[in-house]
C-alpha cells in the first residue's frame, strides 16, 4: 500500500513539473513574440526589469535556505570532515571497469 502511494505521489510530481515546464515554454514563446515587436529602448526596459526580477528570485532563495536551522554550519563541517578524510582513487575500487 505503501508504495502504491509513494509511486501515486512520484506519478503526480512528475506531471505536475511536465505541466510546468509546457506552460513555461509556452509563456516564454508568447514573450520572445513580444520582444520582436519592441524598439530598441523598451527592449533595455525589459532587460533591465528581468534582471530586477531574476536578482530578487535570487535573493529570496538565499534568505529561505538562510531560514535553515544550521544548514551553513553543516556544509562547513562536512566539507571539513571530507578535505581532512583520506578520498578513493575510483580505479582502486573498480579496477576491473
């Protein structure tokens, strides 16, 4: 039963990001067709307000993983532990590759 719910909400994932990235297409089609009607001074509008925009989608990821409890902290410290940690030359482990 489990994994009858588990593949259900996988199935649902999966077509909901389908569905996503087909409308995104599609937006980004309508856009290119606006864009081809547009003088050169509104084309730099646009392109500076889509830079605005991609600046603060980017600042808003940064402040929602900030908002993790000691995540920052746990990168250092397992970046610590792997530099001061011996790594495995992957010919050595499969040799016979």
């Amino acid at each position: 039963m489990e994994d009858t719910i588990k593949t259900i909400e996988t199935e649902t994932l999966e077509n909901t990001e389908a569905i996503a990235a087909s409308t995104a297409k599609e937006i980004q089609e309508q856009i290119n067709q606006y864009l081809k009607q547009l003088s050169l001074e509104r084309l730099q509008v646009v392109s500076d307000f889509v830079a605005y925009l991609a600046d603060k989608e980017s600042e808003e990821a940064t402040e929602e993983l900030q908002k993790i409890p000691s995540l920052f902290e746990t990168i250092k410290k397992n970046r610590e532990t792997t530099s001061k940690e011996r790594l495995v030359n992957w010919r050595t482990v499969r040799a016979d590759v």
